[in-house]
C-alpha cells in the first residue's frame, strides 16, 4: 500500500484525514513541519498531505526543505480558500496540487489517488528507461538481442571474480570488449589491463614477450625487458587468440598458470604472478585439443568459465541498434548522413555478416563517407549485400506465391545478368564469357530486360 504523511497542527483534521484516506493507503502523520521532515527521514512517503498555516515552521519552510531531497514525494497542500495566495506560492516551490480548506471528502480522495497514481508511473518510466539503458550496453559492447543481454549477465556475474575466462566467437563478434568490460567491471578495474596477441608475435619471441628477460639473456638482450604477466600485475592479462599459441610457449604458459609463478628468461628468481587471465579465440580449441595441436591440460586451466559471443547473424535484432550507434558516432564527429532509409536497414538487416560487428561497422562507415545527402540509402551499401538481397526477396516471393514459375524464372535471369554485368563493369564480352553465353545472346537478353547502360541505379 502507498504511504501517505500528513502534516497538519489540528488533531481533528489529521484524524479526519486518516479515516477518509485509510482505505487507499497507510497513513502516518505529523503535528509540525519539523516532524514531518523526520518522518519522511524515517520513512519515505509516496504523497504528503500539508497544511500551509502551522505554528512553528510553516508549510512552506517545509516545501523548500523537501526540494533538496533527491526524488522528494508529491506535496498536496492543504489551505484555507483566504489564502489561495499562499498556495500559488506553494505550486511555485513544487507542490503538485492544492486543496481548499475545508475540503469535499470525494474530490479529496480522488486529488490523493490521481497523485499517488501519477508517481507510480513516473517512477514505471524511470526504471524502464533505465532498464533499456542497462539493457542495450556494457561497456563498450552493445545488443538488445536476449543473447546478448545473457552474454551481458554473465560479463557480469564473473567479472567481481578472479576466475579465468575464455572468451569464444566468431572473428568480429567483440571479444576483445568482452575482455575490456570483464576488466572494468572487476575489482582489479584500476589496474592495467594489458592485450597480448598470441597470433602477432613469432614464437622465438613469445617467452620473453610473455615474461621478460634479464639483460644478456640473449644476443639481442640488451636491456633487462619486463614481460607482460609482469605489466599485469594487479590488472588483467588478456591472451588474445591464443588458440594460436605454438607448443612451447604452451607449456610456459600451462607452468606459470599451474604455479602461479614465472621466472624472467634468462633470470634466476621466481616472480608471483598477481594478474588475472583472460583469454580469447575464434578456433574449435577442442578439436585443436583433439588434433594435438592444443595441449589439453592448457585447455582445462584457462576454459574455467566459458563466454560465448553469438554471430551477428544469430541475433538479427541487433543489427540496426548497431548500425544506428556506428552512424551515431560518425554524425558526433560531424558528419551530415544521419539515417538510414527503410530499405537500406532491410538490406542490413537480412545480410548474413560474416565479418559480424566489424564488418558492419566499415559497412557503416563507408556508406557514410558515400552518402550524399542525410540519409544512407541502399545505393551507398556496398554492392554485395543489396544484391545478395535481392536473390534472397525473389527466391521468397517464388516461395509465397507472388508469382508463377515463368515469371520468376525471368526475374532470377534478369537478376543474374545484371549482377554480372555489374560485375564486369558493363564489359559485355567478358560479361557474356562469364555466363557461358555469347554476346550476341547476351544483347539479346540485355534487350528483353532492358537492361542499358547502368541505367538502373545499380553502379
Ligand atoms: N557488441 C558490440 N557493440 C559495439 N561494437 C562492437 C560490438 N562487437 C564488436 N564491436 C566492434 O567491432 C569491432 C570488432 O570487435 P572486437 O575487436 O572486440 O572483435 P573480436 O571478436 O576480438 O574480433 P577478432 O576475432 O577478429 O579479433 C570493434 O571495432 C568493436 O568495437
Ligand atoms: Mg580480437
């Protein structure tokens, strides 16, 4: 039930109050705007009945102190009808409404509902927002996609402990942000988080990139080097693609999990390691396991909690939030294509990605260095994807009837010339070798379809 406080110096209209009001809420009242201010200390009100007339501190002392509270409740305030003055001053200082003394029990009780009913939503609203706020980003990840809010839960949930995560997807899918926001949002968030790209550097290098070395460990061990379990240290250590990693850099890197220590190449005393591990591939590691090509107990120190990121295509919903964020980014940095037209998301949205995010993203960005105007039509999408797009609507209308074989049979054949001639850049010969047909039948078909020129919009 909602609370409401009422404040009022005679017992005879807070009791009366009481009564008239008891059935639509709890109500607690106060004989002073000082006790009333306690009251709300002690308990917040979802709605304030107060009197503007009090000995001691008046209603509206009460008002400005309430002001200063943060989401401060709704103040319906009483007065006598000489001093409706007094409430114009009230309304001026945030009171929702008033009522003149003395007042009619139904219009009373209706102005107490219609306020409490009025917060309730208010506060409906703000937590949905809120909600979607949460719900679209983590860090710099963002998704709407119910996959991609459980990849958020999880991200979440291990990111406050020190447990090793291996980070799994596709080449784009966002693993290195995985790895930034389970960074950032963990207890070691003030610490370095420090990328090694297990695939960039050649395997002789991998041990000291890794751990360091002492001066003259090697020939070209000029300088002492610190390594980057070292770096690490009191932040996380993100091993990227280390499905990459070559055998012994493996077993190195098996011992200083295993151990919790590391020695510097080429240097005596054991180092503690103090860094959490974080690591990410876009290879099957079990069948790396099975083919031998990763060594399984390796496998089993780092696959303690498994985040998997979902392709683009498996989470469609995704794709113009995505898209309307990259082009967000670029209208903040000035640029004039600020949307998209309704065909160019439908072009977006039935591509299959396989370059996910980051594929989107230059699709994104180079639609906006072509784009013209201040939209982003399909003309400005690379080429592929609104071809692929057709095929895909025409193999559906055939599906769903729109129209008989014949026809579609032209329609596919118009479709598929035209690609070509797209492709060879309206060269009818190499156009007409590509499809295994003459030039003569070629310009033949081109007549049928009427297909001139890049007459249609198309280059
Ligand atoms: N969910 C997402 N929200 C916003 N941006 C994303 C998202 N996923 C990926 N990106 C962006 O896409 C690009 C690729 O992301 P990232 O480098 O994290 O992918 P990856 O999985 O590590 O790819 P790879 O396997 O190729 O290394 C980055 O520019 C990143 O900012
Ligand atoms: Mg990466």
């Amino acid at each position: 039930m909602p609370r409401v406080l009422v404040v009022d110096d005679e017992t005879g209209v807070r009791e009366s109050l009481r009564m008239l009001l008891k059935d639509d809420c709890e109500v607690v009242t106060a004989d002073s705007a000082d006790a009333g201010l306690r009251a709300l200390e002690e308990m917040p009100a979802d709605c304030v009945l107060l009197d503007l007339v009090m000995p001691g501190g008046s209603g509206l002392d009460f008002l400005a102190e309430l002001r200063e509270q943060a989401d401060p409740p709704p103040v319906i305030v009483l007065t006598a009808t000489k001093t409706v003055g007094t409430a114009v001053e009230a309304m001026k200082l945030g009171a929702a409404d008033y009522v003149t003394k003395p007042f009619e029990v139904e219009a009373l009780r209706q102005r107490v509902r219609q306020t409490l009913e009025h917060r309730a939503l208010r506060r409906e609203v703000a937590r949905l927002t809120h909600e979607l706020d949460e719900r679209t980003r983590l860090g710099g990840l963002i998704g709407r996609s119910s996959a991609m809010r459980a990849v958020f839960g999880t991200i979440e949930r291990v990111a406050v402990s020190e447990a090793t995560v291996l980070i799994r997807g596709e080449s784009g899918t966002g693993k290195e942000l995985a790895a930034r926001a389970l960074h950032d949002l963990g207890p070691r968030a003030n610490g370095p988080f420090v990328p090694v790209n297990c695939a960039a550097i050649p395997e002789t290098l991998m041990e000291s990139e890794l751990f360091g070395h002492e001066r003259g460990a090697f020939t070209d061990a000029r300088e002492r080097r610190i390594g980057k379990f070292e770096q690490a240290t009191g932040g996380t250590l993100f091993l990227d693609e280390i499905g990459e990693l070559a055998p012994a850099p493996q077993a190195k890197l098996l011992r200083a999990l295993q151990e919790r220590v590391i020695e510097r190449v080429g240097g005596g005393q054991p180092i503690a390691v103090e860094t959490r591990i974080v690591a990410a591939t876009n290879r099957d590691l079990e069948e790396e396991v099975r083919q031998g090509r990763f060594r399984e107990d390796l496998y089993y120190r780092i696959h303690v909690v498994p985040l998997e990121l979902p392709s683009l295509r498996e989470r469609r919903e995704d794709i113009r939030l995505l898209a309307e964020h990259f082009l967000a980014e670029h209208v903040a940095q000035g640029r004039t294509a600020n949307r998209f037209t309704r065909s160019a998301l439908a072009v977006l949205e039935r591509h299959d990605w396989p370059g996910n995010v980051r594929e989107l993203e230059n699709a994104v960005e180079r639609a906006v260095t072509l784009a013209r105007g201040d939209v982003i039509d399909t003309e400005d999408l690379p080429e592929a994807l609104v071809r692929a797009g057709k095929v895909d609507t025409l193999r559906e209308a055939v599906r769903g009837g729109a129209f008989p074989l014949e026809e579609a049979v032209g329609r596919f054949e118009m479709e598929l010339i035209r690609d070509a001639l797209v492709r060879h850049e309206w060269n009818q010969t190499r156009t007409a070798t590509a499809l295994g047909i003459t030039r003569r039948q070629l310009k033949l078909k081109m007549d049928k379809y009427k297909l001139g020129e890049r007459s249609q919009g198309e280059d």
